[in-house]
C-alpha cells in the first residue's frame, strides 16, 4: 500500500485540526469502502483530539436550529 504523509501548516486555532477531523469523519463516504485508502494516525493523543474535534462538528451541526439571514439593505451598504 502506497502511504503518503499531510502536515498541516498555520497559526494556532486556524482550523487545522478541524480540517483533519472533517476529512476523516467523511473519507469513508467519499472513496467508499471498497478502496485501498484509509486515513491512519499512528499517534493515539493525536487521534483522540481528532476525534474530539469531530464529535464537536457533528453536535453544531446536529444542534444548529436557525441560519444565517443576510439583510438586503444591509449588504448593499
């Protein structure tokens, strides 16, 4: 199996770990089951904060009960 490394560059709370978390909680669903590709972390500490993160998405969206509405008049301005 071919294995290629991401390291993910940016400041502190740029959303990094929020990047990653959401490729992972998604890969399956993209590439499907029945492909040679997996996302593996071979750091537990590191895999824990990534599932934290995910589980964090899944609850706003789970929990989100209004959206944004942009204000014509407003956005003219």
């Amino acid at each position: 199996m071919n294995v290629i490394n991401v390291m993910m560059f940016g400041g502190r709370r740029c959303g990094k770990t929020s990047v990653i978390a959401a490729m992972k909680g998604c890969f399956q669903n993209v590439f499907g089951e029945n492909t040679n590709l997996d996302i593996a972390i071979s750091d537990m500490a590191t895999m824990d904060v990534i599932d934290e993160k995910n589980t964090e998405i899944s609850q706003y969206f789970a929990n989100k009960t209004r959206s944004i509405v942009m204000n014509k008049s407003y956005a003219a301005t």
